[in-house]
C-alpha cells in the first residue's frame, strides 16, 4: 500500500511535468533536421529564387528549411523578404512565428501569429502555434481558446488535440484528455507524444493496463524517449515489481539525468 500512495505522489509529480512540456512533432518544436538546412538542398531553393527573386513564395519555402535545418538567421531574414513582397502572405507571418519562438522571442511570436489570424482568421496552424506559446507560459484559458478554435475549423494537425488534451489533463478532466489524444494518435500514430499523455490519463484513473500498454507503445516508437521509460518504471512500481522497475527508472535517469523522477526513482528501487 505505501508503495502505490507514493508513486500515486509521483504520478501528480508526472502529470505537472507533462502538461507543462511538449516537445518533438507534437509540441511545434521539432528536432534539427541537418538535410533540410544542407547545402545542397539550399541550393537547389535558391536557384528556384534567382529564377524568380519576386515570388514570395520561393523565400517561404527556403525560409522554412533553413527553419527546420537550425538556421533561424537566415530563416529570418526570407521570411521578411516573403512578407515584404507579399505582406497578406499569412503562411510567413505563422513560419516566422515559430523561430522567433525558437529564438527566445516570445513577443515577436505572438505578434506575427496574431498577424497571421488577423489576415486569415481561418487559418488554424496560427492558432495552434499561438495556443501552444500561451500554454507554455500558463495562460491555459487562452490556449484552450485557440486550440478549440482551430479544431472548429476542422483542423487536421494532430498538435490541436494533443495539446487540448494536455489542458483537459491539468484540469482533471481525464475522459476528455483522453479522447483527445486519441484523436491525436490517430492523425498521427507514428507520434510517441500522446501515448505517453494518455497513458498519464489512464493512469490517473487507475486503469493501469491501458497506461502499462500506452507507456510501452511510446517507448517502441521512441526508445530516446525519458519520460516513456519513466511512466513504465512507475506501473511497475505500483505493481510491487521494483526489479524491472529499477531497469526502466535507470534508463530514464541514462537518457536525461535532469529528470528528478527518474532519479528518485532509482533511488527508491536500487537493489530491489
């Protein structure tokens, strides 16, 4: 009994963790993807430009895989040149939201979302992005706006669900939180992410089966995956099964050493 009320404390521990981070597909912040930004890929888009160095379209395509390549200057710099030739083109304005975001420049980034919305009140990828700056800096209620607001346009983009998902999750509102990322998952099932909520969700309402089986199901999509292998540890745990749960706490604490709950986790089933 001590050991399910103490990793019950850790799974609340957990779930605040989770809904205050996101990141990979899901979160907006996706890994460097070194062949975006490559030289040889540049090229072949520049070339596109010299031959037509008045599209605006040209430096929105460029612009987003020196974006997606970690090349937020150059970035930048032809996401303003697509604005300055076309300043209605609301696709820049969202694109160059996200690397002000990536820059640290939160006020800038919710600047050009609101642009974005503002030229296009229909277009759902900028309320998604502007929901997920809002939610990362605790103003869940105008998150929750702009994620349901992009879902009423009949959004495709998984980050819609999985992110209101979150918010239900902080709220307590777990038959919500799951359905939601449920969604997620099935718009994008290749994503470990919203496994990793739900199994946080069912979990919370002590349906350990369907959390063991989500938590397992992040893990195999992304072994690199911290918190997967520390929501694993926890299941086992609380099913007295400190052995196993020793080998997925240490290798969370392996993959991030900075996740306290992996630590702790160690430090409870060392030697088990």
């Amino acid at each position: 009994m001590m050991v399910r009320t103490g990793a019950f404390a850790l799974f609340a521990a957990f779930a605040l963790a989770g809904c205050q981070t996101a990141t990979g597909p899901l979160g907006e912040v996706a890994a460097i993807d070194a062949a975006q930004g490559s030289t040889e890929n540049i090229s072949s888009l520049s070339a596109v430009i010299q031959r037509n160095p008045n599209d605006p379209e040209g430096y929105n395509v460029r612009g987003s895989a020196y974006g997606r390549g970690g090349r937020y200057a150059e970035a930048l710099k032809d996401f303003d040149m697509a604005i300055q030739l076309n300043p209605q083109f609301y696709q820049a304005y969202s694109n160059r939201a996200l690397i002000h975001r990536f820059t640290g420049d939160q006020q800038r980034a919710v600047a050009d979302y609101n642009q974005s919305i503002q030229i296009n009140p229909n277009y759902d990828a900028a309320y998604i992005g502007r929901g997920n700056l809002y939610r990362l800096a605790g103003r869940g209620t105008e998150a929750f706006a702009d994620f349901e607001k992009a879902i009423q346009l009949d959004t495709t983009d998984p980050r819609a669900y999985h992110n209101r998902g979150l918010l239900y999750q902080a709220r307590g509102q777990h038959d919500f939180a799951i359905e939601d990322f449920a969604t997620a998952i099935s718009l994008a099932p290749s994503n470990a992410e919203p496994y990793n909520g739900r199994g946080l969700s069912y979990l919370a309402r002590n349906d350990e089966d369907n959390a063991l089986a989500d938590f397992n199901t992040a893990i195999k999509l992304d072994k690199s995956n911290a918190e997967a292998w520390a929501y694993q540890g926890l299941i086992l745990e609380r099913r007295g099964d400190k052995t196993r749960a020793y080998r997925s706490y240490a290798e969370a604490a392996r993959l991030n050493p900075q996740l306290k709950a992996a630590t702790d986790g160690v430090a409870r089933t060392r030697g088990a």
